[in-house]
C-alpha cells in the first residue's frame, strides 16, 4: 500500500510529505502559442486540441501571473483548505519563448506569496540548450516539474494525430532533462485511434525504461471546435466506454515503475465543450472505480513491473 491509502502513488501525498501540508496547482496562462499553431512545425494543431489549448478551462486570460495565482490561491483555499500552491504554466507550450522571458514570467510567478514551486508544461520539441539550462536552474533552487506531452511512443499514432514531432523527440528531451536532474512529467493519452490494448500498455515499459519521475494519464476526449470532432461525426473514431477505461488504467499502473509519481489518471473535459465520452464528467466516480478495480484484483501500481 502507499501513502495515503492508495494503490499507486499519488502526487498529492508526495506534496505533503515535501511540504507538511495541503499543496494545489494553480494553472496559470501566460500568452504562449505552441509550433503546431504558429507556423513553425504546423498551424492545425492537433486533432484534440481546442483553440485555447488543451485541458486549460477555467483560467482567467488576459489577467497578470500574479492575479491568475492570487485569484487561484483564493478558490484552493475556499475549496480545499490548501496552505501552498505550485504555479502551473499549463496552456499550450510554456518553453516557446527567448529564455530572458521565460525567466520574468517564471519569477514573476514564484515572488507571489505562498507559491512555492513550479510546473511548466510543454513539447518536446521546445527545448533548446538554454531553456534547459534555465528550467535547470529553478530544479536547483526550487520545487518544480517539467510536463512533457507525448501522448504517444508509436510514430505512426504521432502522425495521425497531427503531433508534428516524433517520439524520439521525446526521449531525447527525457535524456537531456535526466543529465540536467529537471524532473520530468509525461503525459500520455489512452484510447487514440488505431492503437490495441497492447500497444497502449506497452507505453508503461517505455516509460520505465527511460526512467521519467512522473505520469498523467488522459482519456481521449472529443471536444468542439476540433478536427477530432468530425472524425467522431462521421464513425471513424470510437471512445473507450468507462469499463474499458478503468481496465486499460489498471492495467497500465501495474506495469509502471512503483517509485513514478502518478500526477493524473483521468482527464478534466470542459462540460461546456464536450462531446464524448459524457461519462468522464463525473470524474470522482471514475477514480473510485478505478481504486475498487485495483482493490477486487489484489494489484496495484508496479505489481506487473
């Protein structure tokens, strides 16, 4: 069993045990584009992606750093009693930018009181040598992540969905973020079209192999406004329904490195926005079955590594 009654290993527990309390993210969005928009790989996006980014409801845009976090700080502290936040640079990719303005965002977000880390989520392909350098430093000098969306290890599931890098792209960011001791969150998506069951399981072994600290899971979701959203309309795409689901995500933990931290196992589809699967929105239903699936099979997270 882990820390906190689990049956695999929770971030938040990991955040207690850091900082002796009750720790929330605080996603924050910073104005940054993403090279599958802007031109400089593509300009479609993928076929999941919104027009404001992936998985980035419910941030206040146009605000400063420090309003989005105080704003955040108010609702976590209402809501779950939270002491300390971690600052979650989270729309789109929050590297693609000169590094002197990475550096005045990142410490704008760390002078706010009671922010006392630092999550950055971005590609793999906008990691040049010195934003690693940078996000190299802030590891030395703080609590921080770097989330890594690779959604994927097969190439050909990278190119259906219009992802614009390759997986060795991926591990080549892995690589040089180990030498630099930057911790890395991957984020991976279950249920892509064209990939078995044992082709999605098979991403655990990968990323054990490449040794990163951290995974979120996500569940394919169909939401408005997206070329994915088409594909669903018209057959060529099918959801995972929520048994199905809950059987891949076991699955998948108990082949994963017991020491990874498990940052996520289910995506947050904006209600206003979703097409399918609907059943994902009811979000604390899905992780409790997900904790009974692994309670009725005596397993959990690395029984299978």
């Amino acid at each position: 069993m882990f820390p906190g009654g689990k049956r695999y290993n929770i971030f938040s527990e990991e955040l207690k045990r850091v900082f002796g309390c009750r720790v929330h993210r605080i996603s924050v969005d910073a104005g940054f584009s993403c090279p599958n928009r802007d031109g400089t790989v593509g300009t479609a996006g993928c076929i999941y992606c919104g027009g404001s980014g992936s998985g980035s409801f419910g941030i206040i845009r146009g605000a400063s750093i420090p309003e989005q976090l105080e704003h955040g700080k108010e609702v976590m502290t209402r809501k779950y009693k939270a002491k300390k936040f971690l600052a979650y640079f989270q729309p789109y990719s929050n590297t693609h930018a000169p590094v002197e303005h990475l550096r005045h965002l990142y410490d704008q977000a760390l002078a706010v009181q009671d922010v006392v880390g630092l999550i950055v989520g971005t590609r793999p392909d906008c990691l040049p040598p010195e934003t690693l350098d940078l996000l190299a430093s802030y590891a030395e000098q703080t609590y921080s992540w770097l989330e890594l969306g690779v959604q994927s290890h097969l190439d050909r599931t990278l190119r259906l969905i219009r992802r614009g890098h390759d997986f060795a792209s991926f591990v080549r960011g892995v690589r040089e973020c180990k030498a630099r001791r930057i911790r890395v969150c991957a984020h991976i998506i279950l249920g892509l079209p064209g990939e078995t069951w044992e082709e999605m399981l098979a991403g655990a072994a990968v990323l054990n192999e490449l040794g990163v600290d951290g995974v979120k899971l996500h569940l394919l979701h169909v939401m408005r406004d997206t070329p994915l959203e088409e594909e669903y309309a018209q057959g060529r795409v099918r959801m995972l329904d929520r048994d199905e689901y809950v059987g891949l995500v076991c699955d998948f933990l108990e082949r994963l490195d017991p020491a990874m931290s498990v940052q996520r196992l289910t995506g947050d589809g904006n209600r206003d926005h979703l097409i399918a699967p609907l059943w994902s929105l009811q979000k604390f239903e899905v992780l409790n079955t997900i904790d009974n699936e692994l309670v009725r099979r005596g397993t959990h997270q690395g029984s299978r590594f």
